[in-house]
C-alpha cells in the first residue's frame, strides 16, 4: 500500500470516529466503510506480454521463486493465469458465463490448459491460481497471457480487460531474435495507445550470448528500434535470465540472482507499482471519493443546524410536505422514466450516426483490400487479414468513442440528480441552499481482484473506459467473420483468371458478412446504453431514498425534542462546526500530500 493510502486510510478513520459521535445514523458511515474496503483490497497488478517461446511462464516462475506455471511444454500458456495471494495452493477456472470451478493447484493440473492440450480456450476465460508466494502477499496480481499471435488472432479479452488496468505491462523479448513484425504490432496497436510509463521492456535469455560485445550490439539495436516504434527518448531495457534466476530462487543461490537480471526487474515493478501514474491516478479518485463522502456529511450538518432553528409548527409542516412528496414518488419517478426515455434515443442517435459512419469506412477498405489482391493467398487474406483489419477497426472505435459516450452518460446522471434535488426543494424547504448531492465517484471495476466490491453496482456506468463497452458486448460481434473460412473457393493460392471470377462472389459475401457484424453491433450498443440509463436511474433513485428517510428521522427526532421542550445544545451546535473546519482540513492537507509525493517522483 503507498503512502498516499496510507493518508487516505488515516483520513477516513478520522472522519468516521467523528461521525459516529456526531451523526450516528449518517448514511456516509456505510460510504466510509465501502471506501475503506475498497482501498484495503486494491491490488497492483502486473501483467506479463510477449511471443510464445519468450519464457513468460518461467520468467513468472522465478517472480514467484518456484516452478508453478508449465514451462516444457511449446507453446505453453493458452489461457491467462492470474495469480493472487492465497493461504493454499488453489486455483479457479472463470468460465465466459461467469462459472467458476475451484480445483487443487499443481503443476501437472495447468497442464491441462496449456497450448498443446485438449482443450477449448473459448471455454476459458481465465484462470485465476493462488499461492503464498512472498511477491504477492504485499497485494500484487500477476497476469501470465498467452503469446502475442495468439492474443491477436484469439484472446482479445486481454487487450480490453487486463492491460488497460495494468500497474505495469512488462514486455518480455527474446535478446537472440528482438522484435518480430508481431511483436511492433502488438506494441502499436495494444500497448503503446496506454503510454509508455507503465512498460518494462526485458529482454529474455541474456544467458544465450556469452559475447559482452555481442550482446551490447544486440541491446543498441534494440534500444534503437523500440525509440524509432514507441518514440521514448532513453527507453531502458532489463536484461535477464529467467532460467538462472529461477534456479537461484529455489537453491536459494545469491550470487547467481544477483547476475540474473531479476533483482532490478523486481525494483523497477515496485517503483512503478507505488509511483507510477495508474497508482496516482487510483489515489486521485480515492481523494474524490472521500471528498464527495464529505461533501455530503457537511449538507447534512447543515440540514442539523436549520432543523435547530426551526419552530416546532414548522418541522410538522416540513415533515407533511415530506411525506406527501413520498407518496408522489411514482409520479415523480414516472417523470424521470419519461426523461430518461428522451435521453437515451437521443444518446442512441448520436452513437449510432457514428457507427453507420465507422460502417461505411470499414465496408470500403475491405472491399479495397480485395479488389487490389492479386490472388497470391487468398486464404491468408480472408482467414487473416481481413478479421485482423476489422478487429483492429473495431478496437479503435471503441477506444476513440468510450470517453464520449461516458461523458454523455455521466452527465445525463447530473441531470437526473439535479431534477429530483429540484423537485424535492419545491415542496420541502428544510434542507439548505447547495445542492443535494447524488453522484457517485466509485472505483473503476476491477476484474483481476477477488476480494473487490462490485462498484458497477454502486456506481452505475461511471466505471468508465472503452473495456466496459468491450465487456457489455460480449465480443460477439466479430464471430461472422470466422465464416467465410469455409468458401470453396479458398485456397493459398489461385490462378490471375480465376481470381477475378471469384473476387466477386468473395465482395458479396463480405459486404453480407458486415452487414450482419454492424447490425448485432448496433443491437449490443443500444442494449448497453438502455441498461447504462436503466442502472443510472436505479442508483440515483436508491441514493437519493436513503438521504431522504434520513431527513425525515431527524425530522422526526427533531419534532419529538420540540414537543419535549428540549433544545439542541449549542455546544454540540459548535461541534458540528467544528467538524466541517476539520474536514476542510483534512482536504488540504490530503492535496498537499498527494502535490508533495508527486514533486518527490
């Protein structure tokens, strides 16, 4: 856990010790909790990329100080292994309808899930092991994936689930053959679009080049290389030896871990894990969050203060206006359905004019592609190329179109909280003059941590980020593709003459083929914004009832303490003030914090 945390932590305890004397019954206390939780369970995870045959699995191993993964199997990883910290050695299969199966970890068990066993990858998400290797017990998640090829041509999930929420994507090479067309595709079109500071480069098998002038010439050309790709001024590349390093770990050999490479590996991952700009990002919302919590508390204080000062007649008043607004509450919410009905076609219309946009853009370069092929392998074309371009095309709208469309919701969220704070104000008065606030700053969703809440509950679609799209559509839309692999007329290669006879027949069945993509893609993207609308509305309605049944007890506490005669004591008046002077406090002394550790890195 980083320092920042640590503060934050420290700030929600002193926050809910005040809370609980002062305002005992505060829903916030619940807010409190689930922030604290959150931050307990936060995990930083690294993820490991690169070729088959790089040594992933064993270069994992020796993270983990012990032979876990299958190493002498080639190709090995088939499915994503993410690894966490557990008392026992276990593992569990996350299956694509979200079943899990819980099975006993060894290293003959993982076999099962390897390249070359009988198995269907599309009936595995990933794998999730635990063990009770040191590295993890400080909550740290590693991700072993597939190669790089198979990752393009297969598992896409990769890309849209683990490393866009990666601490740190190591990327792992192989010193004897750097950087394969494969791999600057891989870097480009997934890694790269995240930035280049969460990266580790390593270069693997540094133990098969005994020249030190050999070797030196292999890391300038590779330095050289991966600036003119990712345009990094100095990148650094590790270089190790995760075979020795691995040996060294289970002999509990110094001297040849030392020379392994491993040990600056591990400092750099710990440097990037607590300092890296995903860390700062992740303490930055834990800050909102805790800042909304007493955004809220202070309106409540407020709502204290006003009840205070108010006649006895005039609580009764306020308490029947407030009821009466409850009994109208399926008017208001009939309202709100009507709005939000509004809303979502408009939001549909502006997506959808983008993706028929996207659709005539992609039809027209696939259709190019084929019309200049010479007919040299027309099997590569179709049963590669093609679906790697739309893939790609795909991808890319997803990432240039999720920050808009969340916007777009997000603020629709706005709208609906400022409605019901409006609609409320105009028939009950005894809350002050600031707006009620509804919107929930929550964590984004976390698929890789076992212990999390689940935040898109609690947060409705302000998750954010392309993945949420990719994870609502299910990766359906791409599978038609898959179908023209079956055409008689594909072949590796085929006659000039007979080319153009079949070019056309190939067009119509592409153009078919898209058609059918983009409508179940334009059915996905509707159903995922009429649920996004849909958890908007059920968040705000719920969080906007509990500060109202909170409004009328004290409304009733109130009332019964007038009837008594009893006054509000003006000491616990100056309490309530005092404590918002402390939660201002702690605010700037929380920025100053987070200003000085960012200075320091």
């Amino acid at each position: 856990m980083s320092n920042m945390q640590h503060a934050i932590l420290e700030k929600i305890d002193e926050t809910k010790d005040k809370t609980i004397k002062l305002l005992q019954d505060s829903p916030q206390l619940e807010k409190l909790k689930e922030l604290q939780t959150d931050i307990i369970n936060d995990y930083f995870t690294f993820v490991i990329v690169g070729e088959f045959k790089h040594g992933k699995s064993t270069f994992v191993n020796a993270l983990l100080g012990e032979d876990t993964l299958p190493t002498d199997i080639t190709p090995t990883t088939a499915a994503i292994h993410s690894i966490f910290y557990g008392n026992q050695n276990y593992y569990q299969v996350v299956k694509p309808n979200g079943e899990i199966e819980t099975k006993n970890l060894s290293y003959e068990s993982l076999q099962s899930y390897t390249a070359e066993a009988n198995f269907n990858p599309n009936d595995v998400k990933y794998l999730k092991l635990f063990k009770p290797a040191p590295l993890l017990k400080n909550r740290v998640t590693l991700v072993d994936t597939p190669g790089v090829n198979d990752l393009n041509e297969h598992r896409v999930d990769i890309t849209n689930q683990f490393i866009p929420r990666a601490d740190a994507i190591v990327f792992l090479l192989d010193i004897t053959s750097p950087l394969k067309q494969s791999e600057v595709t891989f870097l480009k079109d997934t890694i790269l679009k995240y930035g280049t500071d969460r990266i580790i480069f390593v270069a693997n098998f540094v133990d098969r080049i005994e020249d030190d002038e050999e070797l030196e010439d292999t890391l300038d050309y590779l330095k050289r290389r991966l600036c003119s790709i990712t345009e990094m001024v100095n990148p650094i590349i590790y270089t190790v030896s995760s075979k020795e390093a691995l040996k060294a770990k289970i002999t509990g050999d110094n001297a040849l871990l030392e020379t392994s490479g491993l040990p600056s590996i591990e400092a750099q991952l710990q440097t990037i894990a607590f300092e890296g700009r995903k860390q700062q990002e992740k303490e930055k919302h834990m800050m909102l969050r805790l800042e909304h919590i007493h955004m809220n508390l202070k309106q409540e204080i407020e709502t204290v203060k006003s009840m205070a000062n108010q006649s006895l007649e005039a609580l009764q008043a306020e308490e029947q206006s407030l009821q009466h607004w409850k009994e109208k509450r399926d008017e208001s919410e009939q309202q709100i359905n009507n709005y939000l009905t509004e809303r979502t076609e408009e939001i549909q219309h502006i997506v959808l004019k983008s993706v028929r946009a996207f659709q005539e853009s992609l039809e027209k370069e696939i259709i190019n592609k084929i019309e200049f092929s010479q007919g040299g392998n027309i099997k590569a074309l179709v049963e590669s190329q093609i679906p790697m371009t739309i893939r790609t095309r795909f991808d890319q709208w997803i990432q240039q179109y999720s920050e808009y469309i969340f916007t777009l919701l997000k603020k629709l969220e706005k709208q609906i909280s400022k409605a019901l704070t409006q609609s409320f104000q105009q028939s009950v008065h005894i809350q002050s003059d600031h707006e009620m606030s509804l919107l929930n700053y929550d964590s984004t969703i976390s698929l890789d941590n076992p212990g999390a809440s689940n935040p898109s509950v609690k947060a409705g679609v302000t998750m954010g980020g392309a993945s949420a799209i990719v994870l609502a559509l299910g990766g359906t839309v791409l599978i038609p593709v898959v179908g023209m692999a079956g055409l008689p007329f594909l072949q590796d290669k085929i006659k000039e003459k007979q080319w153009e006879r079949v070019k056309p027949e190939l067009i119509y069945n592409t153009e078919h083929l898209l058609q059918q993509m983009f409508y179940d893609f334009e059915r996905h993207m509707c159903n995922f914004l009429r649920n996004s609308t849909e958890k908007i509305k059920n968040n705000t309605l719920n969080e906007f009832t509990t500060l109202i049944e909170h409004l009328h007890k004290n409304l009733k506490v109130n009332i019964d303490s007038k009837k008594q005669r009893v006054e509000l004591d003006q000491s616990y008046i100056h309490e309530l003030e005092t404590f918002i002077k402390h939660m201002n406090q702690m605010k700037k002394e929380l920025e100053n914090e987070y200003d000085s550790l960012k200075i320091r890195k």
